[in-house]
C-alpha cells in the first residue's frame, strides 16, 4: 500500500506538502516525528502532520528521505494544541512548531555528574582504626554525621586526598559510594533546598481541599487563586503537586522570569527532589534538548519554568499553575505566535482535563473578570501567614513637598528620608522601587528643548553614567559619544531629566553614609548568579538598601525589610494604553506586600498625582473599588475583557509603503461584520522601533455578541484566506497579535 505523509516546515508559509512515505518508514512514521525531506533544492527538516493512503497533490509525489527520530517528539495531545494554536493565532503550523520544540533536538548532551559518599557501618574496631587511619576515620565520623550521601568534594575541607580516602573506606566497606547526574540547572541560591514544616491554617485548608476535589473530579478547573502576598499560595502549590503525583499525574509550575523567583524553585527542589526539571532560557540548546527527550520518556513530573515551560512534553497532566498570573512576560512577542501562555494554559489543561491554578494578589483585570463572569471557580485568601498585620502606607505629594522645601525635583522626600534613617537605627532593611533603569531617562537642552534620541527608534536615550553612555532600551542602540553641546542648537546647558535606578543609588549613597546599597535591574542582572548574589547578600542582612525595577516587586520574601519606598509611584501612569493604570497598580501593590512580611512594615509611595484613582486606590491597598473602576472603564470603551481584540501590526523601513500598505489592509477589512469594531489604521505610540516604521488596525468584538471570539476569529480567517495580506511591498511585514497586552 502506498502512504502519503503531510509535512509542516517551519517557513512562515501557510502551505504544507504531501510526500509519499519509502515503505521501509511506513510503520515507524507518526504523526508528531520529524522527518528530513526534499524542499525545493535543499534537504529540510520538517514534522508530520497528517498520514493518509491519500493524496488531493496531483503533481509528482517526492519521498521523505529520513527519520530524524524514532519517536514522535510531542504526543497527540501536544500535537493538537499545536494545530489549536495554528489556528488561533492565525499562525502557519511549521511556525507554531518552531516555537514549540527546543531549537536543536539533535544535539548531543550529557550531563555532568558527582561522586557521592554516605555511612555505612563504624567496622568492627573503631578506636583501634582511629589509631592507625586518622584521616579515614575523621572522614567516617563527619559521615555519620551527615543526613545521607555527600559530594566527595565536599571533605576537602577535612582531608587533603578526599579521592583517595573514600576509595579505601569503600574497599574496607565502610561507606557506600555512588554516581548521581547533576540536572542541568543554573548555578546559586536558585536550587539551596528549603526545607519547611507546615501545617495549614484553616483558610489554607479550605483552599486545599476545594483544589483536592477538583484534581480528584478529573475535569477541567480553571480556578482564579486571589490570595494576598504572604498567604501560602506557594505551600498550596506544593501540596496540590503532590496530591497530582500520588495519583500518578504529572505538574507544570510557571513562573513570570524563573530568575527572579529563585526562592520557589529552591521550594519545589526541596520537596519533589529529582523529578523536578527546570525549563529556563539560560540553558544551553543541548541541556534543553536534553531535558525534552527524558520529559517526553517520563523521567520528569514536575516542570518549572518561564512561558515556554507550558509546552514541555509532559504527559498525563493534573494541574497547571501560573504564578502571578497578570504579569506580561508570559506573552511572547515575537516572533510568532504571540502567545500567551496563560491561555496556552487553559487550552492545554483543556485537554488533560487538569486544574488550572491561575494564582495572584492582584489579578489580571481579565481573569478577575472570568470569575465575576463565572467562568473560573475562585478561591480567596485574606490572611497573611503568622498574622502579619498588612503595611501602613504614606502617600507624599511630590509636589506639596516642593513647595514647603523649595527644592525642585527632588527625588527622596523627607519622609521617605526620615524612616529610612529610622529604620537603619533599628538595624532594618529597605526596599525602593524605581521602575527605570539607568541614571537619568533622557538628555535635553535647557535652551531648544531638543532631546537625544535613537538614531533608528526615534526614542529618548537613556543615560548610563557607570559606562558614561547613552542607550536606547528597546533596540539595544548605544554610544558613548556624548556630546557637550546640543546637537540642534549648540547650547552647552545640558540637562539629565528623570531619574533612574542608577540615579537613586548614588542619591542614597550621597545623604546617607555607612550604608551598603545594592541595585537590581536588567543592566546589573545579566548573568544570574549576579542576581541571585545580590539577592543572597540582602537576604544575609549584608545590604542595607536594595533598590531596583519592577524585578525586586514581587515573589521575594525577606524577613527583616520593613520599610518600602516607591520612588516615584507614577511612572507609566500616562501611557497611552488600555492596561497603563491596571500595571502601575499592581505594581504599587506587589511591592507594598514586600514590606513587613514577618514583622510590621511601612510604605511610602511618592507621587505627583495623589488623586489619580489608581495612586489613591493603591495607597488604601483597596483592590476591589479599583478593580470595578477600571472595569467600568474597560466596559465603555470596548476594551478587553468586554472585548476579543487582535491587533494587526505593520511595520517597514519605508513609512510610505507602511503607510500605503495599511490603507489597503484596513479597506480590505471593511466593511466590518455587525459588532465588530475596525479602529485605524494608526501610528503604534512607539512610532518608530528597530529602524521600523509601525502602524496598527485595532479589531475589536463585543463579547456579547460574540460569546467565545469565534465570530472575530471566522471574519478574520475569511479575509485572510481572500488575499487580505496578498501583494504586501517586499520590506513591509504584518502581524497579528491575537489578544494583545498593550497596544503601544
Ligand atoms: P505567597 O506565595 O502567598 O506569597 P508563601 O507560600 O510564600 O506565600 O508563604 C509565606 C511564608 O509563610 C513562607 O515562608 C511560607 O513557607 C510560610 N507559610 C505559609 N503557610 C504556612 C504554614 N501553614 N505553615 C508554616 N509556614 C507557612
Ligand atoms: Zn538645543
Ligand atoms: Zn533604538
């Protein structure tokens, strides 16, 4: 019999072909396996989609000319939220596919492993073999000492030769001696195991076992977990975990930027030891695909990880959590598919018909508002841990407290200053948030105004004064070629405006002396093992102050910080976006609960703007009148979640050809069906990113009339399939962003 396979490559072209399968394949060729076959005139390695004894092909048929493995690398299931995703987000499957898999399954890794010791019996005359081998028997007195198994390497600090020892203890059968694989992880704090004792509170129980009857109930439960900070949302995680692998089911634990929250991982590691693998964009391509061939053969159960975390291979799935689950890392802009994992999530636990755990102290707006919807089931949790009362927070207007000191643009105010002081008196620590890195945002003439901007983003520069350079954060444009005089008009008198991390650090260093300050943000935290140093250091009580980005806001959990201030709690306030105020008050929010986790604490937010609805809501940390605020406000406007949205981007080098190319879309898209809305086409806020022209229509659909997006979805489709994006001016590409986070 002859059999045709349907191969997806991953080319962004919407067009899969059809091979005849060489007989000698014809049984070990799956659907899910990658097979290498000629395209065009060059071998290329694709995925079968489709196998079949037909063919609607009507040319000559070419032959897959090999396996690349002898198993699918994704199963049925995974295969099919792959075509799920193909679809929804209006992305080509060899495309969806490449996001999907590690980029080079192929390459060869082994992971390194360490030689451990562990007690076995005293023998038969210790004194006497203390006697004779005081090196041995020093070494098999700290053995018994210790819990189980050690490295080796570790009693360097005991004895010169540790090799040489354990080897002779082993040959006396004293000690046992074993090889164990060291995981492919990254280095530092991430993975010291934390031990804990628990026993639940009441409230904790209840959560518990409303989440038990889901897992048991083998449906899917998408459940909105709202618990405040320091509640024990990540012991809940732990214990639904483990109820999933007693019933042989299996755990994907996402997490907004696992190096940011190395203390959960540590947790996890803690408990479910070595069947946690860790799926982290710093590991190299080899660990990776290392670690997706032992998932796919069942060695793990437990993932953790960043976005892509939510496509490992793991089979027969209980429960998926996402961790602060409003946060925008888990949408992936490009490229395509831009995904979110959150609902990846949901479409995945769908199919395994597992618990979905989408878990926050402050919600997105959209699934606050699929609980109200009675979409997911919901589960609150009021009370902090060990009773921590929640913090007392200050509100400094920045702008009366210019004019009762006279200084202009301050950055510190007295208050802020004042329990600074107090606290370091009593030995405390202190967090300030400063959500903008560098020293001052932006250069500009005192005289013409002009300011310093990205030659290809048309963005201010921003000035690092540590490399005494000027770069732009979206493109990664930099130039230490800082001129003295403006660039327009010649002028010397040259203003730094704004204030960065950077800028805050040498201020605290400045008013207060003998204290040690610590800053993190993307420029300092590359490499991991910085950050988790820093991190380390202040958790050790090393660091007095810890100023940083977003990055500091959330999942830390330090005893002895008690006081945080937020520098300037309007930053992003003013953007031009749908979700601007949501952010900034989650952001004010997350970094209030970092304050007095143990013992009471105190916030101060500093703000030009007290009584903008968001500083004031955050300020009484009152989530529930902003929340109907801000939904209120997202029902008349027709935003999400009132409506699906999906945003076509256009973007070139050119700006009449993007200008052009968007007219002709946009008419193409009109007339719009009944309900839905066409807005644009416009000029994106970011104009210019990249040496890229950028340009969006806005779609959107009232869910009320069209209750599960499939309305927006078929007319787009259907507009697609007739040549909506035909005849596009090479240069000019388009995009679709299904379910955007932002429109900027
Ligand atoms: P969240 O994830 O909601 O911020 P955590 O799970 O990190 O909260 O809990 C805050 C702290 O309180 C952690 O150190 C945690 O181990 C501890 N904790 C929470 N619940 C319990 C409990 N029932 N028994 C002992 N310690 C607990
Ligand atoms: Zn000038
Ligand atoms: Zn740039």
């Amino acid at each position: 019999m002859i059999m045709f396979a349907e191969v997806a490559f991953p080319i962004s072209s919407y067009c899969q072909f059809t091979y005849k399968i060489p007989k000698e394949f014809i049984d070990s060729l799956q659907v899910g396996t990658r097979v290498k076959a000629p395209l065009g005139n060059r071998m290329v390695t694709g995925i079968v989609v489709n196998k079949s004894a037909k063919s609607d092909f009507k040319g000559k048929h070419k032959q897959i000319k090999e396996l690349v493995d002898h198993q699918p690398v994704m199963d049925k299931k995974l295969w099919k939220l792959v075509t799920w995703m193909s679809k929804y987000y209006f992305t080509p499957i060899g495309q969806v596919v490449k996001t999907v898999l590690p980029s080079n399954l192929s390459a060869k890794y082994t992971p390194p492993t360490t030689s451990i010791i562990s007690f076995k019996t005293w023998g038969d005359d210790y004194k006497q073999f203390q006697k004779k081998s005081p090196a041995q028997a020093k070494v098999l007195k700290h053995l018994s000492t210790q819990k189980g198994a050690i490295p080796i390497s570790s009693l360097k600090n005991l004895v010169s030769n540790p090799s040489a020892i354990s080897k002779t203890l082993f040959e006396k059968d004293l000690v046992d001696l074993d090889e164990v694989t060291n995981l492919p992880d990254i280095t530092g704090f991430t993975f010291s195991k934390i031990h804990k004792e628990i026993k639940f509170t009441d409230e904790q129980q209840l959560a518990i076992d409303d989440l038990s009857t889901k897992l048991n109930s083998g449906k899917f439960s998408p459940t909105l977990l709202h618990g405040v900070t320091g509640s024990g949302k990540t012991e809940i995680y732990i214990e639904l975990v483990r109820q999933a692998l007693e019933q042989n089911k299996s755990a994907i634990l996402l997490l907004p930027e696992i190096s940011l929250t190395p203390q959960i991982a540590g947790r996890f590691r803690a408990v479910f030891d070595e069947q946690v693998a860790l799926w982290h964009s710093k590991l190299s391509h080899a660990a990776r695909a290392w670690t997706w061939k032992k998932i796919c053969s069942g060695e793990f159960n437990v993932v953790i990880g960043a976005r892509s975390a939510i496509f490992a291979p793991i089979k027969n799935i209980g429960v998926i959590i996402i961790d602060e689950e409003q946060e925008n890392s888990f949408k992936q802009d490009s490229p395509e598919p831009r995904y979110h994992a959150r609902d990846i999530a949901l479409m995945r636990g769908k199919l395994h018909k597992a618990v979905v755990l989408m878990s926050s102290a402050t919600p997105s707006l959209d699934s606050y508002y699929n609980y109200v919807q009675g979409k997911y089931d919901y589960i609150q949790l009021n009370d902090r841990f060990g009773g921590a009362p929640y913090p007392q927070v200050y509100v400094v207007d920045m702008i009366k407290e210019q004019e009762e000191t006279g200084k202009f643009q301050q950055v510190i105010s007295s208050m802020l200053q004042q329990k600074m002081e107090r606290k370091f008196a009593k030995g405390e620590q202190v967090i300030l948030l400063q959500n903008r890195r560098g020293f001052a945002p932006i250069m500009r003439c005192g005289d013409c105004g002009h300011v310093e901007t990205c030659v290809q983003c048309e963005i201010a520069l921003t000035y690092h004064s540590y490399k005494r350079m000027l770069k732009c954060h979206f493109c990664g444009f930099e130039t230490g070629d800082i001129t003295t005089a403006c660039q327009k008009c010649s002028s010397i008198n040259i203003k730094l405006l704004g204030v960065g991390t950077q800028k805050v650090e040498d201020i605290i260093a400045d008013i207060f002396s003998n204290i040690k300050v610590a800053r993190i943000d993307y420029d300092t935290t590359r490499k991991i093992t910085s950050m988790t140093n820093v991190l380390e250091q202040f958790s050790a009580g090393k660091i007095d102050v810890l100023i940083g980005t977003q990055m500091i806001a959330k999942g830390l959990d330090f005893d002895n910080a008690t006081l945080v201030g937020i520098v300037n709690g309007d930053t992003g306030l003013f953007l031009p976006d749908f979700r601007s105020g949501e952010k900034v008050f989650q952001l004010i929010y997350q970094a209030a609960g970092r304050s007095g986790r143990r013992k009471s604490g105190e916030v101060v937010i500093q703000t030009y703007n007290p009584d903008n609805p968001v500083l004031k809501h955050a300020a009484k940390l009152d989530q529930k009148t902003y929340y109907n605020i801000a939904l209120s406000e997202r029902r008349e406007l027709q935003y999400a979640p009132f409506s699906w949205m999906i945003r076509i981007e256009i973007e070139g080098a050119k700006k009449e050809h993007v200008n052009t190319t968007a007219e002709i879309i946009c008419s193409k898209l009109r007339p719009s069906p009944k309900g839905i809305i066409i807005l644009g086409p416009a000029n994106c806020y970011r104009e210019r990113l990249r040496s890229k022209y950028r340009m969006h229509i806005i779609l959107k659909s009232n869910k009320t009339y069209d209750i599960n997006g499939n309305k927006m979805h078929k007319y787009l489709q259907k507009r697609i399939s007739a040549k909506l994006f035909d005849k596009i001016p090479s240069g000019v590409k388009a995009f679709i962003d299904v379910n955007p986070v932002s429109v900027l």
